[in-house]
C-alpha cells in the first residue's frame, strides 16, 4: 500500500514551467482586462474565432 506522504511525482502546481516573457505579458493583460472588467465569453470555438477575425480586422488602439 502506498503511503500518502510517499507520491513520486510533483503536485500539479509544480508541472508547469515558466511562461515565456510573451505568453506572461499575455497572461497579465488578460488579468488587467479582467480586474477592469473587460472580458468576453464564448460559447464554443468557431464563435471565438469569428470574434479574433473582427479584432484583426479591426484592432484597439492602445
């Protein structure tokens, strides 16, 4: 029987690297978006993908 405190392999946490510093910045814009509560939902991919089709199509002003 194995021992709870015995598990070889990391917690799940620890399974991901590092992002690179893109993916981060990535990942921090989307937080801010959030926090301002500037967020969309979709309810499946081909919707999602229309809505990347119109933001390149026309993009944000930063």
């Amino acid at each position: 029987m194995t021992q709870p405190d015995a598990w070889p392999y990391p917690e799940p946490y620890e399974w991901a690297d590092e992002p690179d510093p893109v993916t981060q910045q990535a990942i921090d814009e989307a937080r801010e978006d959030i926090a301002a509560g500037d967020f969309v939902i979709h309810d499946d991919f081909d919707s999602f993908d229309a809505f990347l089709g119109e933001l390149e199509a026309r993009p944000r002003a930063s």
